[in-house]
C-alpha cells in the first residue's frame, strides 16, 4: 500500500478520520473527498508532510465523484446517513462511486454498507443500503462489502448520545429495549477497512460483518452506560404503540425509518465473515469506552471506576 493513492469519500467523518488514519500508517497518500472540504481539516495532522489532500465531492453529482478518484490507486465509500434521502446517498450515490471507481481504472474497491442491508428490510434505510450493495457489485465485481453493526468511539452518535441523557434524566426510557446489537469498537472497524484495501486479491468480492464480541440489547447497552458513568436511574421500556405516536412528532428524537429498524436485530449473521477474516481482534466496549465515558460522570476523572 505504501506510496499507493487512496481516495475516502467521507474521509473526514468519525469512521473516515480513523479510515485515513490507518491508510496513512501504512504509507499510502489519502485523498479526503468531502461535500465541504473545511470539515475534514483535523485529517491533516494524523499523516506526514504531503500525505494527506482533500477535494470538495458529493457523491451524489457523478462528475465531482470522477474528479475525486481520477488517478488513484484505491477507492472507499464511507458515506452514510441516517435521515434524509437514502436513496440518493446510499444507493445512487454509491452506484456513481463505484462507476468512476472502475472507469479510473482503481484495482480495489471497499464500500461501507450495514448490517440490516436487506431488499425486504421495513426500513428505508436497510433498503436503500442493499440497493446500493447491489449497484457496486452490479460495476465493481470485485468490490469489498463491508457490513458494520452500531460503531461506538469517543466522537459517536451512539454511547455518548444515550450517556448524555442518563446523565441528565431523572428515568431513562428506552425505546426498543429487547433489539440486540454487537457494538463495534470504530478502530477495529478501520484496521479492517484497511486490511481489505490492501489485499484485494485475498478479499475483493466478498461481504463482510463487522461486530464487536458482545451480544447486547438496548436495554443492556443503556444499563452498561449507567454503569459506567455511576448513575442508577430506573430504565423504562418504551412502548412500541407510544413510540409510534412520538416517531411522528415533529423534532422527536426517533424517526419512523429508525422506529422500524429497532425491529430487527443489528448483529451479525451466524457463519458470515468478520474481523477475524479481515485479521483484526474484536474489542470489548469495556475495554476502551471508560477514556471518554469518564466525562458524564459527577465528578469526572475524580470519581470511582465503574467496574467493567
């Protein structure tokens, strides 16, 4: 990989940054293509002199995604959303990735999707995910499916999200409390992302799922946050018919699509392969989630350590 020139669209986002990150560790240039380039700054001191450039892109406009992956060597999609048009972002989006990815002459492709990718998902999100899935391989054959449950790290919008509100709530409800996920530590997901570009002959055209080595429902994972942020606060389950009328509310904090995907289960399917296939070492959320958890508790680093 070394010397090699790798484009990340959305490079400079809380997967992204640890993305380039691990490219830049093993030598290769990073290209950070970015709807606002401004954005993606903080990417620039992680790698040396000269490593790292950034160009405005929107993979949703074909000709910015052809300038952003003319003469490079590698190519990965991290761009995602979670509300708005899925279908322009993770469908049609990734189809005009993976096009220039293979009109440039690029020798690997990694596109990010999700575990939940499913034709028949009752999400929009899920569908949208496994139109795209189909629309990379449909112009990238040999292209790297990678599958992640919930991603967890210091800067997510998932850990920190709900330990915000325990810290503050006099009860937490919890909506969806028996769906299981398999949080997944984002510097494995990225030393795996990086393994898959730099050994496409050994991993182009195969879909991967990444999850973390524990099983946990919501419930659980609110209960784990409390923990170790030393709060005891009741949880309450949310019921699904009130979560419904809430989903609709303008400003709510669950979308309908979101509703509908706390209907199944975020973990990876029996048999399927992960990090291990990708040469990378689950990490326990106890393991690394005290370092930035320690801000939400009553007296910081001075308090007691949660127990794991």
């Amino acid at each position: 990989m070394k010397d090699s020139l790798v484009t990340v669209f959305g490079g400079g986002g809380f997967v992204g940054r640890q993305v380039a990150q691990a490219l830049m560790a093993r030598g290769a240039r990073v290209r950070v293509a970015q709807r606002d380039p401004s954005t993606a700054l903080r990417v620039k001191p992680l790698g040396g002199l000269g490593q790292v450039q950034f160009i405005a892109a929107d993979i949703r406009k074909p000709d910015s995604v052809a300038r952003a992956v003319e003469g490079c060597d590698i190519v990965i999609n991290l761009v995602g959303i979670l509300n708005g048009d899925f279908d322009a972002v993770h469908h049609q989006g990734a189809a005009n990735v993976a096009q220039a990815a293979a009109a440039a002459g690029a020798r690997t492709l990694v596109h990010m999707s999700a575990i939940g990718a499913d034709a028949d998902s009752p999400s929009a999100y899920g569908r949208s995910k496994a139109a795209g899935e189909a629309a990379v391989k449909a112009a990238f054959p040999g292209a790297t499916i990678i599958r992640p449950s919930i991603i967890f790290g210091p800067e997510d919008q998932f850990l920190n999200r709900f330990a915000d509100i325990i810290a503050m709530a006099p009860i937490v409800p919890v909506i969806g409390g028996a769906t299981k996920f398999q949080p997944v530590y984002v510097a494995d997901v990225a030393q795996a992302i990086a393994n898959a570009a730099e050994q496409p002959g050994v991993h182009g055209g195969q879909t991967f799922e990444l999850a973390g080595p524990q099983v946990m429902s919501m419930k659980a994972i609110n209960g784990w946050i409390a923990k170790a942020i030393g709060r005891d606060q009741p949880l309450i389950d949310v019921p699904h018919a009130f979560a419904s009328l809430l989903a609709r509310l303008p400003g709510a904090p669950i979308t309908r699509d979101q509703l509908a995907m706390l209907g199944r289960d975020n973990v990876a399917a029996p048999g399927a392969p992960g990090l291990d296939a990708l040469g990378v070492a689950a990490t326990p959320l106890g393991a690394v989630a005290d370092k930035w958890m320690v801000r939400y508790r009553k007296h910081g680093r001075f308090a007691g350590r949660a127990s794991a």
